[in-house]
C-alpha cells in the first residue's frame, strides 16, 4: 500500500466522520431545542437517549439495523406485504449513506443533550431586546442564540467526530465495498495480512489527526465549562408544546422529528428484542426458543461470567485512577498557571486519540499471547477518562473557601479526601463506575484482536453469532448484553444506587 492510498483511507475516514456528524447534528439540534425550550410529554425519556451511545454497544445497535433495516429486515418485510411487491425495496444499509445514518443516529443523543442543557440556561433577556425591536425568530436564532450555543454545539460535534472517527464495527458490517477506514484497515493489515509495518505506519496516522482532534476538543470543553453559566433569569424558560408561537410549524417539525428518531433509533433497537423472542421456523411471536439455544451453546455461560468479570475489574480500576486524579487537580486547582491547568486537564484526554485497535495491536506485538489481565489493562487504558470526566465534574462544585475550611480544620489531606471529597462526589463515582462497566461489557474490538485464548466475552459470542447468520440468537445474546449494560449504567447513575451503597452518615461541618 503506497502513500496515496494511505492519504485516501484517511480522507475517507475523516470525510465519513463529518457527515456522521452532521447527521447527528441535523437530529441533535432540533432535538436539543425541543427538550431545552419546550415542556411536552416524553422530554426526559428523549434525554436519556443520551445514554444509549455510552450504555448500549455498537455491536447492538448494528445489529438492531440489520434485522429492522437490512434487506430482509422487518421494515423491508413489512413494506413488501403492505405493497405488494416481490423485491425488497430499501437497501440502505451496506453503503455510505448506511453508515452515515447509523453513526448519525446512534450519536445525535449527544449532542442532543448537551446543548439542551446549554439552551436551557442562557440568559433571555438578548432575545427579548430583539424581539422588541421587531427580529424574527429565525434572525433571532440566527444571530444571538446561535453564538451563545456555540461552544457547546461546537464541543458535542467534536466529541461525537471523535467516535465516528474512531468507529470499527459499524464500518465493519456497514461499509460497503471499498468504503473502509484507518481502524479497520489497521485491523486488517495487523491480524489478517500480519504486515505490521504497513499498521504501524496506519496507526501513526490516526493516532497524529486524533491528537490534534482531541486538544481542540479539550480546549473547546474547557471553553463551553466558561460558558455555561446558570442564567440569572428567574422566568421559566421552557413553554408548552401547545402553547408556542406558531405551533402548527413547531408542532410539525416535532412530529417529523419524532418519526425519524422512531425509524432509524428506537425501532432498530426494538428490533433486536422483538427477533430475541421470535422464532423464524415455527413464526410464533413470542418465545424463549432462542434463549434456549443460547443456553445450551457451551460458550454463552463463560462468556457471560467473564464479560461480568472484567467488566466489574475495569470499572474498579478505571473508576480508582479517575478518582485519584480528580482529587490531584482539585488540589492543585489555582496553584498552577493556566498553560500548566489546561495541559493537567487535556492528559487524560489523550487516550482519545488512541483507538481500541492501535491498543490492542501494540499488546500482542508486545506479548505473545494476549491474556484476562492484558485486556482488563488495555480497556482501562482506553475508559478511564470517562471516569475522570464524571467524578471531576462534580469535585468542581468545592469551592475554593470550602476547601480551605476543609484544609484548615484536617490534620492532613488524606482526611479532607475521605470527609469531603468522597462523601460529596459519591453520586459521581457510582455513575464513573456504571459507564465503564457499561463500555467494558460492550467492548468488541478490544477481545476480537486481542483473540485470547479459550476466552470470550458476551459482545464476541454475539459477534460470532451474527457473522454465522444466526440472527435470532444473536439477538438473543445482543439482548442479554443490552440489559446487562443498560440496567447496570441505570442502577449506578440514579438515586437507587444511593440507597444500596453504604456511606456513614457524619455532620456536614462545612456547611454543603
């Protein structure tokens, strides 16, 4: 592979991220202003959309895509009963715009929720001067709300770029023919060609664009945390639905919104339960055939006992070291100069810009046999900055005189950890805990090239399933995994977690 080659991958890599981004975004932004400006039925469960893309693995949802929208998915079977005709008459998938859609629609969430949140709080008073001065909503959108939503539309985009940049399985199962990206084709040189020149010089590539990609995306976070503050305004900022200046339209748009997020995000995923439990060879509805065939398989069982394994070890890890270095910068907060603060907080960004594919690819040219413990490392490597993330965010509502007091009246620092920090971001360490469980169970890149022997994980057994074409127990197994990792992110990141986490009540003697 020369050069020129090389150059073509990387723009085709680049060029599929920023359209996935800018179907995200196209979805995202309606989306965003619905939940952040208007009061209508369903507002909280459209936004905890947003944890789809962090609880439920890609894995899963390309394969809800393929059983709802494939060539003889149920969208296909439904319109050919409907209409009467021999042929299947969609063939989205297995092309480019199928792997724009699929990114665009797994990651619109979100982008969804971090503007909502954005739009939610900035300040009326602008806009109501420009009404008054007779603006249309569109000029008004146009030249004040866009660039006070600009930071945070700008920082969403960037990190859901990060992740269609860095996609494997979607391009994997959606590409097309010659429609392949940087990670897949160090894949390929690495595990299937074993030209480990030709994946290394892939990977410096990747890894030197996302760098540059993730210090700009860190310094936009940094950027949109400046911009976010709570407005002053004590009005209420969110309307009825019903109630809204020129309804009809807004109530349209809602409706066609609605109808796209239905089709190409909730319906996929539905799919894959509604197939779970039904069975192509009798036609009954609902059944637990599958889940037998599943169980009787001899893999399933130790697949499922080592995804709960490393998923539990990972998270434990990646939850401890995002802890620690949240403590670390809490207590260097204002101590350093704003080159040294901004560059503590892009680190542990970077392992952003190092993909599931270059990590594992270092590992068995470093080792020769990739073992539980390599592949705990690697993912921890790869999520502990979504720990981090988490558990910092809420340290960084301390403030400054809080801590002091905190200092001032503790023998040492270990004590202010333990009686302040840790009781405060508890919420946050459970919810740090939950997403890396939730990445960690649903990983598939990471177990598939590592390929450890006489192991495999729930996300790999279904993987397998599904490049046999046993659909119906890969749905199965997809949905045992799905529940797995989206009832495990749920009961960590809500107040039930409170209640079945033991924490010694004490005095709040620092007044929080």
């Amino acid at each position: 592979m020369n050069s020129s080659n090389i150059m073509h991958i990387a723009w085709f890599t680049f060029f599929q991220a920023a359209c996935s981004t800018l179907m995200a975004l196209f979805i995202g932004l309606p989306a965003a202003f619905f939940c952040g400006k208007r009061d209508f039925f369903g507002r909280k469960f459209l936004l905890s959309l947003s944890a789809v893309p962090f609880c439920v693995p890609s894995l899963i949802i390309a394969l809800g895509y393929v059983t709802f929208l494939g060539v003889n998915g149920a969208l296909n079977n439904f319109l050919m009963a409907v209409l009467g005709l021999e042929k299947p008459p969609l063939h989205i998938l297995y092309s480019f715009p199928g792997l724009v859609i699929a990114h665009g629609f797994y990651n619109f969430p979100l982008i969804m929720k971090n503007v909502a949140e954005s739009w939610e709080k900035i300040p009326c008073s602008q806009a109501e001067s420009a009404r008054l001065l007779g603006a249309s909503e569109f000029r008004i959108f146009k030249t004040i709300t866009f660039f006070q939503l600009l930071p945070s539309i700008a920082s969403s985009c960037m990190l859901v770029f990060i992740y269609c940049f860095l996609s494997f399985m979607m391009v994997l199962l959606f590409g097309g023919v010659g429609n392949s990206t940087l990670e897949v084709e160090i894949y390929k040189a690495a595990r299937a060609k074993l030209d480990f020149r030709l994946a290394g010089m892939l990977a410096f590539v990747e890894t030197g664009i996302l760098c540059a990609v993730t210090v700009f995306y860190s310094i936009l976070e940094e950027k949109t945390s400046r911009s976010k503050g709570i407005s002053s305004d004590k009005k209420k900022v969110r309307i009825k639905l019903a109630g809204a200046d020129n309804k009809k339209a807004e109530i349209c748009v809602f409706c066609i919104l609605l109808v796209l997020i239905f089709s190409f995000f909730l319906a996929p995923v539905l799919g894959i339960f509604y197939n779970a439990f039904t069975s192509p060879k009798t036609g009954v509805v609902f059944t637990f055939a599958s889940f037998d065939r599943i169980l009787k398989m001899k893999g399933f069982v130790p697949a499922f006992v080592s995804t709960v394994k490393t998923a539990t070890c990972t998270g434990l890890l990646c939850t401890f070291l995002g802890f620690l270095y949240s403590v670390l910068l809490k207590f260097l907060e204002g101590k350093t100069g704003r080159f040294c603060s901004v560059l503590l907080k892009v680190l542990p960004m970077l392992p952003m810009s190092v993909s599931s594919v270059v990590v594992g690819i270092v590992i068995t040219s470093l080792v020769k046999r990739g073992s539980f413990w390599h592949l705990v490392l690697a993912q921890t490597f790869l999520f502990w900055p979504l720990a981090f993330r988490v558990i910092f965010s809420q340290l960084q509502k301390i403030t400054s005189q809080t801590l002091d007091s905190a200092l001032l009246l503790s023998k040492n620092k270990v004590q202010v950890v333990v009686n302040v920090f840790l009781p405060l971001c508890k919420t946050g360490v459970l919810s740090a805990f939950g997403f890396c469980f939730s990445s960690s169970a649903g990983d598939t890149t990471l177990p598939l090239v590592l390929a450890i022997p006489k192991f495999t994980t729930l996300s790999l057994f279904t993987y397998r399933l599904a490049g046999a074409y046993k659909f119906n127990e890969a749905c199965a197994a997809g949905s045992v995994l799905a529940i797995i990792c989206a009832g495990f992110f749920l009961l960590t990141g809500n107040g039930f977690a409170k209640k079945v986490f033991f924490w010694k009540k004490k005095e709040n003697v620092w007044g929080l």
